[in-house]
C-alpha cells in the first residue's frame, strides 16, 4: 500500500473561523497553533501604502462603506476591522494592518513562510508599476519568507524584476491561453481552488508546486494531496493541525 500523502497546511488568511481575516491577531494564533505556512492579501490605500486586507471594500470587515483604495493611509489607520457581524465587539480594537506592520512581525517568526497576494482592484486602481513596487519595498526586510502571488501574472513577472524569489500564479481556467502563460511564467507555485483542481492539475504539467484553496475537512485536503497538491489552504488552520490525519507519526 502506497504511503499517504500529508499536504502542507496554509492559514488562509491567518486563522479566519476564529479571528478576524487578515489581522495581526490571526496570524499570531495560527502560529501559535503550529502553523508554519501563511497568507495574506494586499490593497492599496489612495496614497499607495500597502494594507493587508482582502476586499477593496471595508464594509463586510470594517463595517464601512468606503474604499480602502479611495482612503488615505492616515484615515485607514484609524479603521478597526473586526468583523463584528461574525464576532461581535470581541475584535472591536482590531486595526486595519499595513503590510509594513505585518512583515515587521513576520521577521520575529523566522520559521514562518508567508504568501503576499496582490489583489486585482488595486491593480486595476492604480497601474502595474504603482502596485508591485511599494508591495516589495514593504516586504523587502523579510523578502526570503515572503513568495508573491496574484491571479494577474503580469505582475508577477514584474515582481520578479524588482527582486522576488518566489512567485505563485493563481489559475482560474485550463485554455491554451492559460497553458502558455504557465510555460513562460513558470511559476514555483500555482493556485487554484478545490472544485477547479482536479481539471487544472491534468491540464498544466510543469515543475510548480500546487495549492488549493480552500477545505475545512481533512480528508478532503488528504484527498486533494493524492490528486497532487503539495499544499492545502483552509480557514481554521488550528483545529485542522489538530485533527488526527495530521498529527505526528
């Protein structure tokens, strides 16, 4: 009988079932509880500086209707994030995080990886350029630990002339189109999600790693790493580090 395969474990966003996405306070307790791999997400404030939030929009997080990509970096530091429409006041003190803040922490973690997703809006906002360059100056102390990803490989292919080591391409398609841009990018990771996997890993062949986005169910992330990912997003990192399929031999 074949060995399982165990795939590496990723907090989505830190550790979202039990704290507000893409907070100091999630990526620390995701740490806490074993995690070694995580990811982030990155919009742009009106003056450019790197926030780590998911949506352009604050409304679902910050309960605002206003947008990150429209506010200052002055303003957004005032804005508190914590989702109290899943929590409640428990998170009412949760700040907004720039993405200096949370490679300044990183660096005190020194056995953590951390994925850096550039979001489409603010590509579209404000330029290719305008994007990746103050991205990479914020994660510049802490380059090493941090791959860069994005579903515009573009970017990506940016990104790695301005200094990133590792680049993860986040696929949603199997054309031909997708296929050559895979061949030329050659990225070291590739993105996609549960229900695309199985099509998109029998339809891209090359030496990129897969990640797959996301599953609370261990085995179906055991399931996915016999089907050829190496990695496995999920929203409650700590309870799935806990689960039996991967507790130690």
């Amino acid at each position: 009988m074949a060995p399982i395969k165990i795939p590496t474990l990723i907090g989505h966003r830190g550790w979202p079932a039990r704290y507000p996405e893409n907070t100091l306070q999630g990526f620390a307790a995701a740490v806490g509880a074993e995690a070694r791999w995580l990811e982030c997400d990155v919009q742009l404030s009106a003056d450019r500086v790197p926030f780590v939030a998911h949506d352009e929009s604050l409304k679902r997080t910050a309960g605002i209707n206003r947008n990150i990509t429209e506010m200052t970096a002055a303003e957004l530091a005032t804005v508190t994030i914590g989702e109290r429409q899943r929590f409640g006041g428990c998170y009412a003190d949760t700040k907004l995080p720039t993405l200096t803040t949370v490679i300044a922490w990183l660096e005190t973690q020194p056995q953590v990886t951390l994925f850096v997703e550039i979001k489409r809006q603010s590509l579209r906002h404000f330029g290719r350029d305008n994007v990746v360059r103050p991205v990479l100056a914020a994660c510049q102390t802490a380059l090493k630990q941090c791959t860069i990803i994005s579903f515009d490989h573009a970017c990506l292919t940016l990104a790695r002339t301005r200094g990133a080591s590792t680049v993860g391409w986040a696929t949603e398609d199997t054309s031909s189109e997708t296929r050559q841009i895979a061949e030329t990018l050659n990225p070291d990771y590739l993105f996609t999600s549960d229900k695309a996997f199985a099509d998109m890993h029998k339809a891209l062949n090359g030496p990129w790693q897969w990640i797959v986005y996301e599953t609370q169910d261990p085995q179906r992330a055991l399931q996915l790493a016999a089907q050829g990912a190496a990695f496995v997003e999920t929203n409650d990192i700590g309870a799935m580090l806990k689960a039996p399929e991967f507790a130690p031999p």
